[in-house]
C-alpha cells in the first residue's frame, strides 16, 4: 500500500501542471474570486475526474474502443468549450470596468461554482481517455487488486488536488494588484485559451478513424512512463 501512495503522489502533482482549460479557469476563479471560491470549482473537478475514473476502471478497454468510434463527441465536447470561451471572451460588465477587486467582487455562489468546475471537466471527452489509458497501463501494477485500485487513485487525486491548494493560495496573492483593465485582459485570454483548446478537440473529431487507435494511445501512455 506505501508504495502504491508513494507511486501516486508524483502524478498527482504533474497531473495537477496539465496545461488545459481546467487549469486556466481554476487560477482565474481563485485571482478574482478568491480562496474558498476555487476550492468549490476544484471540488467540482475532482468528483467529475473520480466519476471517469470509476467509468473507466467498470468499462477500460471496450470504452475506449467505443470512443474511438465516436469521433463525434470530441465535436460536441469542444463545440461547448469553444462557445463558452467565446462567450466569456465578449461579455462584458459594469462591474469589469471598475478600478479595484474588492469593488467587482459579488456574492459567490459555491455550489454554482463547483457545477462549473464539474461540467468543465466533464465535457472534455479528452480527460476520459487519459483516465482509461492511465488504468489500463497501471491496473496489471496493481494485480487488478480494488483495494490496491482505490489506495492509488486517491492517493493520486489527493496529491492533486493538495498541489491546487498551492497554486490556488499562490494565485489569490496577485488580487491586491488587479485592476478592472487587468481583470478585462485576463477574461479575454481565458476566453481564447477555452476556444483553442475547444478547437484542437473538434480537429480531433474530424480525424480519420486510425487517429484514435486504443493501441497507440496505450502505446504513448507506456512509451512516456518508461521515459
């Protein structure tokens, strides 16, 4: 079981590096929203990653066979992400244009934060794939052993999201030096990031069919933790 822990604790900390929209939303949230805010939104993200990973360990390889049949969820998936990045890229407020923090900052309404965080999460058909690939890879580590299954994942989304802590505590500390001009840019960037990242899943929803092989994905997946 130590060495299961011992294991996980690594990837839990680069998991929680993964440069994605995940990581983007949560660092703004705690920035103008503040501490107990992008905990919410992060609670949000870790059940719906501990939901693909139960999907993933009852279903694995014949799920992700079926994904790969099913381009067209990475079109659906993206075509949410991208719009919702357009949206937060144009929208705009009265309370965007003021001149301090404390001003623009409204009531927080955590469990509309942590839905936010969930569905985030969950729209993105790209997380279930790496869940599966991560299980299939590790599983025969782990003697296909439940006990030993659980042991590691929750040492791992443990691990995770302590570093969120972190990055979160680090983030809230550039509050005092925002203003409504900074606040404005940083919204627009989130948007462009939510877009580009929503495009890249739709361009993978139009690949031919062998771009999304089970075997090549498991075969990168081992390939980079021999690395």
């Amino acid at each position: 079981m130590i060495e299961d822990i011992q294991a996980a604790i690594p990837l839990g900390f680069f998991l929680a590096f993964m440069i994605g929209p995940v990581f983007f939303v949560l660092l703004e949230t705690s920035v103008i929203k503040g501490f107990r805010a992008a905990v919410a939104f992060d609670l949000g993200v870790i059940v719906a990653d501990a939901l693909f990973i139960a999907v993933a360990y009852f279903s694995s390889f014949q799920l992700l066979e079926n994904l790969s049949n099913q381009p067209g969820l990475y079109v659906f998936g993206g075509t949410i992400l991208a719009v919702y990045g357009l949206i937060i890229y144009f929208k705009r407020s009265k309370k965007d244009l003021e001149t301090t923090v404390d001003i623009i900052v409204p009531k927080t309404n955590y469990i509309r934060l942590f839905i936010k965080g969930f569905f985030l999460n969950f729209i993105n058909i790209g997380v279930l794939v790496f869940w599966l690939g991560v299980i299939i890879v590790v599983s025969p580590n782990l003697d296909n052993d439940t006990n030993r299954f659980l042991t590691f994942f929750g040492a791992m989304l443990g691990a995770y999201f302590i570093t969120d802590l972190v990055k979160i505590v680090l983030a809230k500390q550039l509050k005092n030096k925002l203003t409504g001009a900074i606040i404005i840019k940083i919204k627009r960037l989130l948007g462009l990031i939510l877009v580009v990242c929503g495009t890249i899943l739709i361009v993978k929803g139009f690949l031919p069919k062998d771009q999304f092989n089970p075997k090549d994905i498991i075969e990168d997946i081992e390939h980079q933790r021999n690395e």
